[in-house]
C-alpha cells in the first residue's frame, strides 16, 4: 500500500536570481520535472504545498492536489507541513518530501517498499548548509539532533525527507505553539521520539538537492559520467 505524499514546495529559490520555481526543474536526465517524479511514483496519493509562484506551478499541472502557503516568505517548511496535514486523517502516514531533489528511481522503490512506520533519511555527505540537521545515532539508532556545523563526520545530515503518522506531526505542532511556524520539519521532532524512527541512509547517491544552476550542472556531470559505464 502506498503512502500519501506530502511535497514541501513553497518557498523561493535559494538562489535568488532565479524566480523558476524549482519543482518545474526538468531532470537533465529523464526530462521530467520534478513534480512528475512525484507523480509517477505517488499518482494522486500526491500533496503538493505550493507558496512561491504557486500559479504558474498550477497552470502548468492544473489538477495536482494542493495546499497553499499563504505566508511562505515569513515561514519555514514546518508551517507548510502543518497547513498539510489539517486536512489528512489522525490515523494516516504519510511520507513527507522537499521538492528541492532530483531523486532517483531506485530510492523510491526501497523507501516505499520499507516497513516501517517512523523513517527519516539520511546522508554523509560532507558538503551541507550552516542551517544542516544532523543526526546522531548509535547501532542505527537515532540519539539526539542538531543544527550548524557537523561536529562528528559520523553524524549524517536529514534529508527532510520523512515518514510518520499526521496525529505525531499534529502532536509536535501544537506542543511548539507558534514556534513551528521558523522551524524546518525535522526540527518539530521531539529528541526522546527520536529514538522510535529507524534510519534511512542514502549511501548511493539517489538524492540530489538543487539549490541553484551550479547544482544542476553538477547533478548533470555525475548522471552523464554513470550513464557511461
């Protein structure tokens, strides 16, 4: 059975030179934007919440599901994600996303086909934002969280890509008050729920976030020279 996919697609481009929204970003590769991925892979199990340019996103895929982010330029993804799941059942889980990736085929294949019920990706990647969630675990568990600069080379970065239940995710919002509405989905995880989440690592590769031209040339390189062998 196939989750429902939330995508966090509301705020600008980092990259403020461009005004592209960047869930139209076609993959150099498959040619295919990156709400088509979502929809390939989750059909109409799809939420989008759109903010930034939202009309033109909605004129080019006119009957995607949506919510919209009203305030997206004064919030953090933690409020688009909060405006999502008013309108989703207690009881269902829900698999949440940043529209920021090119993501590959074989990672939506493992992470749908995945159990479990508390998951969030992860990566060891060493090139990561000052705003970077890292994660610390032991035997595959995760301990505690935190911002900035990766203090242990072993502590992965979260991806913001998660799975949970909506009643957890309302839990979280309404025990932050207002606050949520600064916060990246991943930092309304309460530390000790932490512990109940089973990890996700991407070690091959199969997430690429794009933030401006440079990441999507770089994103290109690597699918070219694979592609090659």
């Amino acid at each position: 059975m196939i989750n429902k996919a939330i995508i966090l697609a509301a705020g600008e481009s980092y990259d403020t030179q461009d005004i592209f929204p960047k869930i139209l970003l076609k993959n150099p590769i498959t040619k295919k934007t990156i709400l088509d991925n979502f929809l390939d892979h989750y059909g109409k199990d799809s939420l989008f919440v759109l903010g930034f340019r939202s009309l033109s996103i909605l004129n080019a895929y006119p009957d995607i599901n949506v919510v919209l982010n009203h305030s997206w330029s004064t919030t953090k993804s933690a409020h688009s994600l909060a405006l999502a799941v008013e309108c989703l059942p207690s009881n269902q889980i829900v698999d949440i996303y940043s529209g920021d990736y090119f993501i590959e085929k074989k990672f939506f294949e493992e992470f749908q086909s995945n159990i479990s019920n508390n998951l969030i990706v992860a990566s060891f990647r060493e090139d990561r934002s000052p705003q970077a969630c890292n994660l610390v675990i032991k035997d595959n568990k995760i301990l505690s969280k935190y911002s900035g600069k990766i203090l242990d080379t072993k502590h992965p970065e979260s991806l913001g890509i998660i799975r949970t239940s909506v009643s957890n995710i309302k839990n979280w919002i309404f025990s932050l008050s207002d606050k949520y509405r600064s916060l990246y989905a991943t930092d309304i995880i309460p530390d000790e729920y932490l512990k109940k989440f089973n990890i996700f690592i991407d070690d091959d590769d199969q997430i690429h976030e794009i933030n401006n031209s440079n990441d999507f040339l770089k994103y290109r390189s690597l699918r070219n020279a694979k592609n090659q062998y």
